[in-house]
C-alpha cells in the first residue's frame, strides 16, 4: 500500500515540474522560432541590416544576394559533405584534400581526352575510393577518424603531387563542356548553387526522415548505447565515411570547373570553412544535430557577413575575424544554453541513486 | 568457502581508541539530498570514532553513493545538515575537511603513468629550481610513502600493469598523502573490481591504515567483508538510516534482514510458475569470456530466470552474452529453437535479434540527446514505414502504445530523456527492448538506481510480460530482484553454475549463501 501511494506522489511531481502550458500550433511556432533553434537566422537579419546602412548603394539588392549565393556554393558543397559522418561523430579532415585530388584528376582526363562523362564518374569513383580507404582505416583498423583522416590526407596528397607536379593543370579543353558544370548561368545564379539544394534536400531526407539517418544521430551521441540496442555502429560509420568521400569527391570536380582548370591546392581553403560551417549549423534549428538546413543558414551567414565586409571596403583581415567570432560566440551561446537546461534538472542525467556506482562495478565486468 | 574470513580486527580489549563513547572524528547530523521526484537521502546522521573501521551498508538505492558524494562536495546537500570533523564545523556538501579523504570505486588514477607520478599528482612534485623536479627526492618519497602498506611495486612502471589490489594501494596511499595520522578515509566498495583472493591482501592494507590512527568509513554492500573488516555498521535503506550496530552483536542474517527491511514488501513475489511443459525458447553452450568459464542453459517459455553471482563471477558478464553484444572476447553458441534450429556463434548472434536491457542505464542504454520517443523507436525503426522511408504517424503509434503500456510518466514523446526519473527511463528502455515483440527478453541490473515504487511497478511489468509467454533472463547484483523476479535461480561462481536453485521457499540468506559460496 504504501509503495502505491508514494508511486503516485512521484507521479503527480514530475507531471507538474515536465508539463508545459498547453503545447498548442502557437506555442509551437513559438519554439521553432525560438532564438536558441534559429538563432543564425536572427543574426544574418541584423547583419543584413547593418550593412544596408552600411554600404546602401551596393549591398541591399538581388545582385549582391545572387553573388553570396554564387560564391558560397562550394562552400555550402564541402560543408554539406562531412555532415553526414560528423551526424555519427566521425571526422573526415582528408575531405578538401579529397576535393582537390578529384579535380585534379578530372581535369588531367579531361585534357588527355577522355570523354567528359566518362572524367567525371572516374573523378567521382576517385572520390568513392578515398571514402572506402577512410572507412577502412577508421572502422576497419579502429584508428581514431581525427588522425586516421589526417594521415589519409596525406596519402592524397601523394597522389596530387603525382598527377600535376605541383603545377595547375590548366588547357584549352578545360573550356569547353567541362566549364560548363560549374559556369553555366541562369537568372544570375550558377548551376552550383542547384547543386546545394538536391545535396542538401537529399540530406535532409536521409537524416530527418529515414531510419538509417535516426541510427546515425544515436550512433554520434553515444555508440555504446546503439550497440547494445542493436544498431550496426561501425557498418553505419563506414557508409558515412564512403558518402562523405563521394561527396566531397564531386564538390571538387564543381570547383574544378568553377576554377576552369586543376589547381594542385584547389580544395585546401574549404578545409576550415566547411567545419566551420557544420559546426555552427549544428547549433541551429535541431539542438546540436549536425543537419542540413542549419549549414545552409550557417554557410549563408559566414558567407553575408565576408561579403559584406567585401564591400564596405573593410580591411582584408577582418573576413577571418569575422568567422572566428561568429563561431566562438554562436559555440558559447549554445554551450550555455545546454549547461543551463541541464542545471535546471541536476538529478536527471546521472540518476538520483546508487546506480553510478553499483554500475561501474558492472561495466567492467559486462562490456568486457 | 572461498571468501576470506580471517578476523583482522584488534581484540576489543586493545581497541580502546575505537570507543564509540569517545569524542568522534567524524560526526554529520541530519543529511537530506533531494533530487526532483526522489529523496534519495534522508535524515541521516553518522558518527565515526577516531581509528575505527566504519562500514556503511545498503543496498543497491539505499543512498550509500550519494552519501559519499555529498560528504565529497559533488553535490550540494539539502540545508538544515550540520557537520564536524575532529569538533570543526564544516559546510558538508559544499566544503571537504582536510582530514576526509577518498577512495573512489574508480580509483581516480592514470594507468598510463607509474606509481611514482600517480602519487606526485596527488601530493605535488618535489621541486627545485627553476621547477625542475627533483626526481631523487621524488623516488625517495614515494618509496617512503608506499613503504606503509607493504606493497611489492616498480614505481616507476605504468599502472597498467599493476595487479588490481596493488592500484588499489596507490590509490589509498595517494589519498593519505601528507596527512599523518587521525582523519577519515571513505572507501567507496573497493573490493568491487578486486578478485577474490586479492581481498585479503586489501584488508591488510586497511588494517594498516587503521594502524596508524585513521579511521576508515567502508562502503560495501558484501556481507563478509563487513564481518572480518569493521567495528561499527550503520546500514542505509532507501535513502534513510536503519540503525548503526556494533558488528559484534550481529550475525549475517540479521544484518542481511535489516538491510532489504520491509520497504519493499522482502516478500513480493511476482508469483510467476515455472511451467514445465512450455518449450524451450533460449539455449546457450559454452558461454565463455572474459569472466565466464562455460556456461550452458537454457530458459522456456513464459519463465523467469535469474542469474546471481558476484562481480568477477561473470554474472553480469552472462546477459550481454546472451544478447550476443559481449564483445570480442566471448566465446560460444545460442539458439532459438522457437524459430530455427540453428546455432549462432555469440560474436555473430546480433541477427537472433535478442534485446538486452543494459547494466548501466546512463552510458549504455539512454541516449542522452534523444526524446522519450527516440528512445523508445531506436531497436525497431526498421518495422516503422517502408522503402527507406521513416513513418512520423507509425513512429508516434508505436511509441504511444508501449508508453501507456508500461506507464512511461513524461511530458510527452518529444520531450528530453533526461527530464525523467531513473525509473521512468529504464521504462522507456524496456518498452525499445519490447518494441520489437522478442521472445526472449534480457535484463541486466534491471531496477539499478530505480525508486522504489517504481521497482514494483517494474517487476510487475516483467512478470505480465512472462505470462504472456515471454522468456525472461534477470542478471542482478541485487537479490532482492532475484527474488522477487524469477522462477528459477543459476547461481555463478567463478565463472561457471555452481548452483541452481528453484525460486519458491528460496529465502534471501540462503540465495546470499549461495552466491558467496559459504556452506550450508
């Protein structure tokens, strides 16, 4: 009887500490758009604000907004590319050099003659191949992706040395249809940034409403926990790490094409952007889930900011600045954020019990 | 009888100091912590007198953990707790004497540094100039600090090479450092992760701490420790003080009776029946492993069996076994004969599809960042909607069906794991293990760190399930799970069944016995 009563007395508790007020549409909307969800968005706003006082006569307008989009598209390509095996905390630090190398490659066939079509799904397999030696390197030899990617990048960067010299590739059958992926023009916008959207909607799919990208999320938040519940861990991070290489593999060929020709250090400058740009897209709009949606918003909002600095004719040094305090402050916000909520509810994470210690006993023994 | 039960304690004639009458070292009066939903202490007071070995018993939930953390300021106590140490008032929960010092469970060493550095860590560098280390001096100290406690050790060796008990002595002589006689040491269940014939060899050495004038305050919850190691024993149960008893005047069944008390009714039976006639729905052969030494069993349907052992028996070690999610050191073959006749090799038994509720809930079962509903779906979101695509509407049903089947208590699906209470989260892991309508269900510690009313509401839920005809194996360090649990009982010892009991007229002595091994 009286372990009824006290049951209940817990339940009447936490339904009042864990009930909010009528979750109705309104309060809905409310909280998706929260400044902790879309907080960036918020911040593209004031900075779109500023600079229209700023510089009134060339930022506020369609060809400028058509120029960020134009410039980031590589950008936003790259970022996109290691969203996937970060979702499952894995690092794919070999990715802009993977970029490179595809370039390269494509435009080294391209001049030798070979078919466009056929270049660009050898650049393409080049990009798969990659992915699979990370895979295996990471999942297969269990080397933590931080390094393993970093000593992979080092293989690539073998191979693009060997195919240029170190010296751009550069002819005029570069000019023709393989210009043509990067440089085609519609309505002011390059076909790159056609290229963003299916990436990113097809990433969005993956992640928000597939199976595959729900274990991936509990495969980067805790991969002990997947395990045990059944989820195939290190076969998720391999496909991630293959994705990422195709991808990251193709966003170099649409550089390539961009740049009209192979550059030997094409892919390097998109190496910190495009952390840059996941990480703080993380921030928004799904609570610290690397997604699609919040790099895109992430990517325009590093890419307005250096733009407009651009044109108000700042000094050179101030892009980077701005990138490093956008990042700093959007990391601590969040940070913050999370200490709070979860200073809120202090019992909730580690348990209010002797389970910390009647378990270490038995991690030691069951996960042996 | 394989534990030691050598009695290292002094005569009382010669334990004058331990007079519990004298003035205490340690005294804490009125200890509350509060944490939303659950009181996982309450009222508790304790004294420890100067140069005696305290030890401080409960069960699993008991408060015996947060005790510590709040004596080691990790959490902040509810007010109204007054404490001294040596006659000094100290702010318990936010400030720690100088003379406390820990020992935790995980010993809070770097394996991959030696000795020598472990305990400068702790007791700081000698240093020259320039800050050079002077590492002559350094090696001399430490020697003369491990000198105490009889220890065959290279200093200069990583840790990781030291048997157990011997880390656990740098442990104890790194929390002592610098501090000469009188004071506290908390030892939080150091014989946990101890084997067996190690325990001794741990008990000379507290008995070397006590000979130098420090008290000791031993956490355990193994009933044979307490009788060869401790002078006093205050037992807790479900977060407040049963009694603090001179361990003379005890016996282990009373003592094993004032610790599971009549909170929990020590009597709840689930009252589920072995049935003979069921089929045999789970086989196992030669289960071995890192503890394990060949297992074979086999469970039918609509039964509760239990496994007992003691940590290093390999009874924790067995259900993930079971589950096929062991690790690489497991060795040996399960099947199903429900639905295939075929063996599975343990390493490759994830496709039987056996879903295991974990021992340690926080790092191996909730995921942390998910919702409640995340939770719930993540084993069977491939049964949710088709062609790669995840059904919102399926999810949704799903959740909300085992949800109020088990009586998961949140604000909703979507709301955060961690705004539920421990026993409300291991609902939601039961109900991702459920989800997906496995015949054999295994459970690991399955009311760890879970309040009481919701342990009752748990083995409800686990004996329904049973009487629906699903098997169910239950690994516990608790025998009050056991007991209240299972049909039939295999006791584990060193790593192989050393003893099958049948659950009716079982009572919680005899099964105590069993596990560790004592004679009849």
């Amino acid at each position: 009887m009286s372990v009824k009563s006290e049951e209940r007395a817990v339940t009447t508790t936490e339904r009042s500490q864990t009930r909010p007020d009528a979750p109705g549409t309104a309060a809905r909307w409310v909280s998706r758009l929260a400044f902790d969800k879309i907080g960036a968005v918020y911040v593209l706003l004031a900075i779109i604000a500023v600079f229209s006082f700023w510089v009134p006569e060339t930022f506020p307008n369609l060809t400028t907004a058509k120029q960020i989009l134009n410039a980031n598209a590589v950008t936003a390509l790259a970022a996109l590319s290691v969203t996937i095996p970060l979702a499952a905390r894995v690092f794919d630090l070999s990715f802009a050099l993977n970029m490179t190398l595809c370039g390269v490659a494509v435009a080294h066939f391209v001049v030798d003659g070979v078919p466009l079509a056929l270049a660009v799904v050898l650049g393409v397999l080049i990009g798969l191949v990659v992915g699979l030696i990370n895979a295996t390197v990471v999942v297969g030899m269990k080397i933590d992706s931080f390094i393993a990617t970093l000593a992979t990048g080092s293989l690539i960067q073998a191979l693009i040395t060997l195919v240029t010299n170190d010296t751009p590739i550069s002819d005029v059958k570069l000019a023709g249809g393989f210009a043509k992926i990067g440089q085609t023009t519609t309505q002011g916008l390059i076909l790159p940034v056609l290229y963003v959207a299916v990436v990113a909607l097809g990433i969005w799919y993956l992640l928000e409403h597939t199976a595959t990208g729900r274990r991936l999320y509990a495969v980067g938040f805790n991969p002990d926990a997947a395990r045990l519940a059944g989820v195939k861990v290190a076969r998720l991070q391999f496909l991630a790490l293959v994705t990422s290489g195709v991808l990251a593999g193709s966003a170099g060929i649409v550089l390539a094409s961009i740049l009209g020709g192979g550059s030997p250090t094409a892919g390097t400058p998109y190496l910190l952007p495009g952390f840059a740009a996941v990480f703080l897209g993380a921030t928004q709009l799904k609570n610290g889930r690397f997604n699609a949606g919040g790099t895109l918003i992430a990517v325009l909002l590093l890419g307005t900011g250096t733009t407009g600095l651009g044109l108000a004719n700042a000094p050179q040094w101030s892009g980077a600045l701005f990138v490093g305090i956008v990042l700093i402050a959007a990391l601590t916000v969040t940070g913050l954020q999370r200490r709070t909520t979860l200073a809120a509810r202090p019992a909730a994470p580690e348990g209010p019990t002797d389970q910390s210690s009647s378990t270490a006993a038995t991690t030691q023994d069951g996960s042996a | 009888m394989n534990a030691p039960q050598v009695d290292l304690r002094p005569d009382r004639s010669t334990r004058g100091e331990a007079d519990p009458t004298g003035r205490p070292v340690l005294r804490i009066e009125h200890l509350s912590k509060t944490f939303p939903g659950t009181r996982a202490l309450d009222d508790v007071s304790l004294d420890v007198a100067p140069g005696e070995v305290h030890a401080l018993m409960g069960q699993n939930g008991s408060g015996k953990s947060t005790l510590i953390k709040l004596l080691a300021a990790y959490h902040t106590a509810d007010p109204g707790a007054s404490a001294e140490m040596d006659g000094v008032p100290f702010d318990v929960g936010r400030s720690v004497p100088a003379g406390l010092r820990f020992v935790h469970q995980d010993l809070g060493l770097i394996l991959e540094l030696s000795a020598q550095d472990n305990l400068a860590l702790h007791g700081g560098f000698a240093r020259g100039f320039g800050g050079r280390v002077l590492w002559r001096q350094q090696e001399a100290e430490t020697r003369r600090v491990l000198a105490a406690f009889d220890v065959d050790l290279d200093i200069h060796r990583p840790l990781a090479a030291a048997t157990p008990v011997q880390r656990t002595v740098v442990a104890i002589a790194a929390a002592l450092q610098g501090w000469e006689g009188g004071g506290v040491l908390v030892l939080d269940e150091p014989t946990a992760v101890l084997p067996h014939d190690e325990v001794e060899r741990l008990f000379e050495v507290v008995t070397a701490v006590r000979r130098r004038g420090t008290s000791v305050l031993y956490v355990s919850h193994r009933m044979d420790e307490i009788f060869s190691l401790a002078d006093r024993v205050t037992v807790l149960r479900g977060g407040r003080r049963v009694g603090t008893y001179d361990v003379a005047s005890l016996d282990p069944r009373s003592l094993a009776s004032t610790m599971v008390g009549d909170d929990v009714d020590p009597d709840f039976r689930a009252g589920v029946v072995e049935r003979t006639d069921q089929p045999v729905t789970l086989e196992a052969r030669g289960i071995r492993g890192k503890w394990l030494r060949g297992v074979d069993l086999e469970a039918r349907a609509g039964e509760i069996l239990g496994i007992a052992g003691l940590a290093g028996a390999g009874a924790l070690e067995l259900p993930y076994a079971l589950a096929g999610k062991a690790g690489a050191l497991a060795r040996g073959e399960l099947r199903l004969p429900g639905t295939s006749p075929d063996w599975h090799d343990v390493q490759h038994a994830t496709g039987l599809d056996i879903p295991l509720v974990p021992a340690d809930r926080q790092t191996e079962a909730v995921i942390a960042e998910f919702s409640v509903g995340e939770n719930i779906s993540l084993s069977a979101l491939r049964t949710l909607g088709g062609r790669g695509r995840l059904s919102a509407k399926d999810e949704a049903t799903l959740v909300r069906s085992w949800s109020e089947r088990l009586g998961v208590v949140s604000a909703g699906p979507s709301a955060p794991i961690s705004t539920l209470s421990g026993g409300n989260q291991q609902k939601v892991i039961l109900a991702r293990c459920l989800a997906l309508d496995p015949q054999v269900l295994v459970l690991c510690e399955p009311t760890a760190g879970v309040d009481i009313g919701t342990r009752v509401s748990i083995y409800r839920i686990i004996a329904d399930l049973a009487a629906t005809g699903l098997t169910v194996v239950v690994a516990s360090s608790d025998e009050g799970d056991l007991l209240a649990l299972c049909t039939r009982i295999l006791v584990l010892r060193d790593g192989v069944v050393a003893e099958e009991l049948a659950a009716d007229e079982l009572t919680k002595s005899v099964l105590i016995r069993a596990i560790e091994g004592a004679e009849q």
